[in-house]
C-alpha cells in the first residue's frame, strides 16, 4: 500500500481529518523513539510467550514395573469375589478388577499409597 492510499484509509476507518491522518502515518513509519513508545515496548518484553517448537519429541521407550505386592492382592481379591458367586468382566492390569454379583456390577480398585516422608503429618 503507498503512503496515500494508507492516509486514504486512516481517514475513512478512523474518521480523522488528512492532517491527523498525515501524522499518524509520519508516527508509524519514523524511527524515532519516544518515551511512550520505549514505555511500551518495556511493557511487551515483559510479556511471557510460549511458543511450540518444531523438533518432535521423542516417544518414551520406559517399561512399565509391575507390582508383584499388589497384584498378589487384587488376585485374592479376585479369587474371593469369584467364590462368593461373582463373576469377573474385566481385569486392568495390577490396579483393578470388575466384576458382577447378581444383576448389579462393582469395580474394585487397588491403591498403594507412598511411604510418608519424615516429619510430614
């Protein structure tokens, strides 16, 4: 866009007279540093941006730890459930089980809780 048809476009967007319009162009397009202008670009480095990178990350090849301890326990949890008549639908790893005992349904979940550290409480 040439310098008149953006003063052309200041007038009719902003509904300011060619002088004001003039100016504003003078102001967008000078290098010269006001104190308002430095105030604000203070301002805007302030500002956190978080953009995203274009590396990918790497898929993690951790294996997963099976508990020994808790699967022994969900396991006589199981064995219990089945000998009072239920019947298991679904088993999720070590952590829990799903079964139905009539006409109703019950999910039992296993947590194991970590050690409290010294002086909490």
């Amino acid at each position: 866009m040439t310098k008149a048809e953006e003063i052309k476009n200041y007038m009719k967007n902003l509904g300011i007279s060619k002088e004001e319009a003039e100016q504003l162009w003078e102001d967008d397009h000078n290098d010269v540093v006001t104190p308002e202008m430095a105030e604000m670009e203070k301002k805007a480095k302030q500002i956190k941006r978080y953009e995203k990178s274009d590396n990918k990350r790497k898929a993690s090849t951790k294996e997963r730890k099976v508990d020994e301890e808790k699967k022994a326990f969900l396991n006589g949890f199981r064995i219990f459930a089945e000998g009072k008549g239920g019947k298991v639908t679904a088993i999720k790893n070590e952590a829990e089980f799903s079964f139905t005992y009539g006409e109703n349904s019950y999910t039992v979940k296993l947590v194991k809780h970590r050690p409290e550290k010294k002086g909490e409480k």
